[in-house]
C-alpha cells in the first residue's frame, strides 16, 4: 500500500511542474492555401524563451523550445510568422535565410497575440497577403 501511495504522491509532484507549459500545434494558411516553409515564433509576455515552429507543405507546426522539448510557456504570447527565417535550411528547418513574402504586420510589426492554456492547444493561423513586407537585413 505504501508502495502505490509513494507513486501517487510523485505523479503529483511532477504533473506540478508542467502547468507551465503548453503544446501547441496548428496550421497557418495565407489568403486560404497552406503557407509552407514559414517559421512561427510564440513570445512569452512579459519574458520567457521563445518556442518556435517551422510549417511543412501543409501548413501544420509544431511549438519546440529548443530542438528537442515540445511546448512553449502558457500565458499571453506576442506571435510571430516569417518566411524570411526558415524554409531553405536543412531538413530540420533550421538554415538559410529565405525571402520574406509574409506582410509585416504578422512578423517585424507583429499585431498577433495567442493565449496558451497548460495541456493541448491547437491555433490556427488565417494570414491576408498584401501591405508593407520587410525584407530585414538577415535575409540577405
């Protein structure tokens, strides 16, 4: 009996620990057609590290810190999506610079913001082509 107490009483104590996070997951799509290649980067507020995602041909990601550690910090997050980051790299989406083709106000001048709950999230992204792209000094 005391065997399964102790168990229970350490599945209590490391569900604690990962309150904090969040796992995300969700598509991003531009004037209705999955927006390949893109980088999606979720920003704690008012600070924490930032998880980030890179879209396969249909548009889904997945939110890592790091390379290995699925989530990101739950919370209001400041959210950023960028053809400029990714897309031409390696096969982990980590690499060269592309070209931006995605307008400013969803990257360098961000106007998205998610809230991420502690368990399963999925967001989806609905982006409108046309306004102000910047091409940032990185991308070339």
């Amino acid at each position: 009996m005391f065997r399964y107490f102790s168990a229970a009483v350490i599945l209590a104590f490391v569900g604690c620990g990962s309150s904090d996070i969040g796992y995300v997951s969700g598509t991003v799509k531009m004037d209705d057609k999955p927006l390949a290649g893109a980088v999606v980067e979720f920003f704690p507020e008012p600070s924490g590290a930032p998880a980030i995602g890179l879209t396969d041909k249909d548009g889904k990601y997945t939110l890592t810190l790091g390379r290995d550690t699925k989530g990101v910090k739950v919370g209001e997050n400041k959210v950023q999506i960028s053809t400029a980051d990714g897309g031409a790299g390696d096969d982990d989406g980590y690499g060269a610079a592309g070209k931006e083709t995605v307008p400013a106000r969803y990257n360098v001048k961000t106007e998205l913001k998610e809230t991420v709950k502690a368990g399963n999230n999925t967001i989806d992204f609905k982006l409108e082509s046309g306004g102000e792209i910047i091409q940032t000094p990185e991308n070339y």
